[in-house]
C-alpha cells in the first residue's frame, strides 16, 4: 500500500518533508536487523505467567443482563502447567470477583486481587497446584467494563430492542472476561450464552443465522486464537448469505443494504485464496453494528464486526471489508506477539487488503485507494514527528508504561504496508507472492515478534535472493524511507486539474456531478483545497455538491474538517449531528482536533461532545476526553 499526490516529482518533495529517513554510505547491503533495543518475548501489557503455566482452552457461561447492564459469567480455563507452577495468574480489570474454583468438583482456592493500575487493571493471582487441571472464576462485570457497550433501544437502528457488543483490542478483554490477556498465548474456546429471548447471539465462534425460542445459544472456536479476539453481540438480528460461506448480520432496517453493499465478500475470499492460501475458518460473516461502533472493523475470526459508515449505496468503502477478511491470515492466522509488534499484525493486513481489490477492482482504482491512504500517514508522520514520541513513527515500538492503543496509527497500518510493497519490488512480485504464502503456511496459529520476522524474511527472502534492503531503516527508523515506492494516479492528476479550475473560477466550472468520480477522487480534491479557500467557494462547493450531509461518512468528515479550517460555518449543524449519532475514532478525532485548535473551537467541541458522549464507546470517550481535557 503505497501513497502519492500529483506527480513523482511532488510525491519526492513531500515526503522529503515529512521526516524521510535518509539512507547513510554502506546501509544499502543491510538485510539483517541490528535492533540495539531487542527485548524478549515478555508481554509488558500483560501481567499473566504463561510462561509458566496457561490457559489452552477456555469455556463461558455468561447470562446477559439488559437490565443492570452487566454480564454474570463462569470462565472456565483448561490449564497446562508447564513448570510445576503454584500460582496462576490472570489479567482483570473492572471485574468483580466472586469465588475461583479448582478441578470438576469445584473445590474453592485462594485468589488475591493485586495493585490496580488505571491502564492495566489488576493481576488475579488464583493458587494452584501442578496437578490442577480446571480453574474456575465465578465473576461479573461492572459498569466500568470498557470492553462492553450496552446501548438501549433509541440507540439503535429499530428503535425496538436494546443492544450490546464488545471490543477487546488491545487489552480490553479483561474487562469482561477474567483471562491471560496476551497475543502472546492462543487458546480455543466455547461459551454458553442466555439472551433475552427476542434477541439473537452471535460470537466470533460457529454462529446461529436464526433467533430460538430459549434465548440460549452455544458457540464454538475450534482454531486457537489470542484473547483479544473474543467478541460478542446481542441484538434484534437477521441473517443474509450472500454467499456459500459468506453472510450478513444487521438489524432488520439495515439488513437489505448491508447485504448489498457487501455482496461482493465471497469473490474478496477466492481472491484471497488464491494469493495467500486457503481460508482456515469456514465461515466469514460480517456484523453491521450499530454507529457507535469505535472503529470501522474489527477482524474477529468469522465474524467481523463492521460500523454502519461503510454502507455509501455504492460500494465504495467496501475496502474495509477486504482489510478485515485480510486479517484472517495476517493477524489472526499469524499474530503479533505483543503489542510493540503491531505493524506485523496490520502492516500486512493493508498490503494483502491493497492486492485483493486490485484483483477484484483493477490496478487503477487499487492505485487510488492506496494513495489515500499515502495521504493520511504523511499527515501522521508529520504530527507524530512534533509530538511526544517522535520515535512512534518506527515500525517496532517501545509502548512500555504506554497504552497499546497508541500504536494504532498509520505507521503501523500504511508505513507496514510501504515496507512489504518496497520489498516486492525488490524480490519480484512472483517471488514475493510465494514468500509471503510460506510464512503464513509456516508460522499459521502462531505468535511472532518483529525479530522473528527479520531473521524468517532474511533467510528465506533476501540472503536467498541476493537482494540488498535495508531493513533497519524501516523498521527502527523513524518516518517514511526514501526507498519507499513511488504509485502515480492519472486520474489523481485529472483531480489536480479540476482544483486548478477552482482557483480561478467557481465550482460550476468544474463541470461535474457528484458521481462522476469515485469517493477517492473526491478525497483527494478536498484534501487538497487551496489552504486560502475563501468561504465563498467553499459555500459553492456545498450548494453544488452538498458534502455536508451526501451520505458518504468519508466525505462528510473530510468536509467538515476543512470546514473548520477554511472558516465556513455551513456545515456545523450537520457536523453536530454527524459527531452524536457516529463513534468511529477515524472520524471523530480528526474534527474534535481540528476544533481543539482554536479558543471558539474548543467550546463548540465540548458543547456537541457533552451531547455525544453516551452514544461513544469507551475506546473513543478515552481519546477525546484528553485531546479536550474533558471532566466528566
């Protein structure tokens, strides 16, 4: 996934801007790592001993409770001892804790409940002995569960039926289950579920497609994954195959839409068969949630949870969904061992998400969306390289006493990309292709830290090739390498032309209707507005084309952040609304700081946000309360 702008003589100017590294005498011959800050595989998020002695599988009991808002559960842990260990310990947070059991009889142990830490939460340390088999904690959660959002009837698309689901990444699992809160550590699991009984259940496990008349439902997850893809909702669903092995959950309002904006999922899975190898996990279904959704996907395996913006009418934003089936190779399949590892997990998610649409979608349009999202990591670098920790823009982290959520940036999703995209150029796209599906064929249901990836990419890759690459640059070198690959857009210059016509005309003289170009096209035009757009065309930008409110989630945030910039108020009543009724981060902590940079801003912001915030999810309400210092 590679970016430009105008021209490859503009794309060198810009990124020579925003923080190239540059490349020293004698770095070009470098193909193996010399990482002076390697650490050992230890989970500095994690205060579980798997090490010593962990969870191989997991059951659930869970009874969801609408009315108090709470789940009751029983997590259930199969343990292997691999030391003789006395002592188990898992990761909580926000839980409270009611008995721990030993073994089938249910013989009560001693557990003590360690220091809270306001990221991590608290060890559980639960007393064993190398004979036990069974641990059982008895549990439920509270309402300072943030992996959990319950919303209540108005909040939803039907009006009728309250709703719940969860988001456990990075390390909010632990909020509503008691669990060794690793990537580092894969388990199987299986759950017993009870729901009210006009709502349906579905986990990211072997799934009902139909309510029951009990309310109770049994899921299963046979390939063993990492603690953060657990996930569940509950709601008013309906099924929708859109495919033999592929299907829609959504309410019944969204369910036609969602169904047809997604109908293309069944080609996206041969596609990625085809590059990568077979898909692993028999189903993949795809969850429409409700708007307050914090991120645009979530990749739990065979079941993807999906926030609403992406349904534009036009299948325009559906390469969210390639992404997150993407994952079900690179990430779920194949898992970064901690979280300082990221970019393995989505570095590569972005590359194989680019090369599916280009299969399906062509190389031009592949083009653009690969350009776009150039676009926003040259903006991130550029903000990252001013902030606190410059060194975020490396690909390998040190988010030690950190939030793992801040590694969440473009670096790790499209700088990851741009690496593995510079390295096909380099071995060949054949070559490159069969390395790629070797390392998943070897390493799949497995962890892998960066160090084990550069010692695997040299020895099968570059040494065996004779390729030169500098790793080092990439991956422990801040900013975008000057050996990045170079993507030009024809039609991205054609844009270019129309914004010249701007400049000197109106938005009449474009001559053009909103659907003449693709919301690519249209990004790249209003990411690109003269910075001293004055409000008189920035209003017949809007009379003309009505960004503020086409339905497009992408074009309406970009609208409204150079809005802000540009000093046009049109927009702001539409803005309001938008910002209370969608919770994806994507789009709300671009125009919450673009409002945070001024006095009158920042009371506009907290006025709308006041308003919003119930709808938000914790991950979301965590981000904006400290870009706008918000006391509760």
């Amino acid at each position: 996934m590679i970016k430009l702008i105008l021209s490859l003589a503009v794309l060198i100017s810009v990124m020579t801007a925003c923080n190239t590294s540059p490349q020293k005498e004698g770095q070009t011959k470098k193909n193996t790592s010399q990482n002076p800050n390697d650490k050992n595989k230890k989970d500095m998020h994690s205060y579980s001993n798997v090490d010593e002695v962990h969870t191989k599988h997991l059951h659930l009991n869970l009874n969801i409770d609408f009315d108090q808002k709470l789940v009751h559960g029983i997590a259930v842990h199969q343990i292997e001892n691999l030391s003789e260990a006395d002592e188990m310990i898992f990761d909580i947070k926000d839980l409270e804790i009611e008995k721990v059991t030993l073994g089938e009889d249910d013989q009560e142990t001693e557990f003590e409940i360690g220091e809270a830490d306001k990221l991590m939460g608290s060890p559980l340390k639960v007393k064993i002995t190398p004979e036990t088999k069974v641990v059982k904690i008895h549990y439920k959660t509270t309402e300072h569960t943030e992996a959990l959002q319950f919303l209540n009837a108005q909040q939803t698309a039907g009006k009728k039926h309250p709703y719940l689901f969860s988001q456990g990444e990075a390390i909010l699992t632990r909020t509503w289950i008691p669990c060794q809160d690793t990537p580092g550590n894969r388990i199987t699991y299986s759950a017993d579920v009870k729901v009210p009984s006009d709502l349906l259940a579905v986990m990211s496990a072997d799934n009902p497609q139909k309510k029951n008349n009990t309310g109770e439902y049994h899921f299963e997850m046979k390939n063993p994954i990492p603690s953060y893809l657990i996930a569940i909702a509950v709601g008013d669903l309906e099924f929708h195959a859109v495919g033999p092995r592929s299907g829609v959950y959504a309410e019944p309002s969204m369910i036609k839409a969602a169904a047809y904006e997604l109908s293309d999922m069944e080609k996206m899975i041969e596609s990625a068969e085809s590059l990568y190898g077979p898909y692993q996990w028999g189903r993949y279904d795809v969850i429409v949630l409700p708007p307050s959704f914090p991120f645009g996907g979530m990749e739990n395996p065979k079941l993807t949870f999906a926030t609403p913006t992406i349904l534009a009418g036009d299948k325009s934003l559906v390469s969210l969904i390639a992404h997150e089936l993407a994952h079900s190779w690179s990430g779920n399949l194949v898992t970064n061992a901690t979280w300082e590892d990221f970019w393995l997990n989505e570095g590569f998610t972005v590359y194989f998400e680019n090369r599916i649409m280009e299969q399906i979608y062509g190389k031009e349009y592949a083009d653009m969306l690969a350009l776009i999202e150039y676009q926003e990591l040259q903006h991130e670098v550029e903000e990252i390289s001013e902030g606190k920790h410059p060194e975020d823009t490396h690909l390998k982290l040190d988010l030690e006493g950190r939030n793992p959520d801040d590694g969440m940036t473009s670096i790790a999703y499209v700088k990851g990309a741009f690496f593995l995209k510079s390295l096909e150029e380099a071995a060949g796209r054949e070559s490159f292709d069969k390395f790629l599906k070797q390392y998943f064929t070897e390493h799949q249901f497995q962890t892998v830290t960066t160090e084990d990836f550069v010692k695997y990419l040299d020895q099968n890759l570059l040494s065996k090739n004779n390729i030169e690459f500098n790793i080092d640059e990439w991956i422990y070198g801040p900013g975008i390498p000057e050996s990045s690959v170079k993507i030009v857009s024809n039609r991205f210059q054609l844009v270019d032309e129309k914004i010249e016509v701007l400049k000197s005309g109106s938005a009449k003289d474009l001559g053009l209707k909103r659907n003449d170009w693709s919301t690519q096209e249209w990004l790249h035009f209003l990411r690109h507005l003269p910075a001293d757009l004055d409000v008189a065309k920035m209003k017949e930008l809007d009379d003309v084309y009505n960004f503020k409110s086409c339905g497009n989630s992408e074009l309406m945030a970009e609208w409204y952040v150079q809005s802000i910039r540009k000093g046009y108020k049109g927009s702001e009543a539409d803005m309001e609304k938008f910002l209370i009724n969608v919770g994806r981060r994507k789009f709300l902590m671009p125009i919450y700081r673009e409002l945070a940079k001024s006095e009158e801003g920042v009371a506009l912001a907290k006025e709308i946000y006041n308003k919003a915030r119930p709808n938000y999810h914790a991950i979301s309400t965590n981000s904006i309360d400290e870009l706008l210092a918000y006391e509760i």
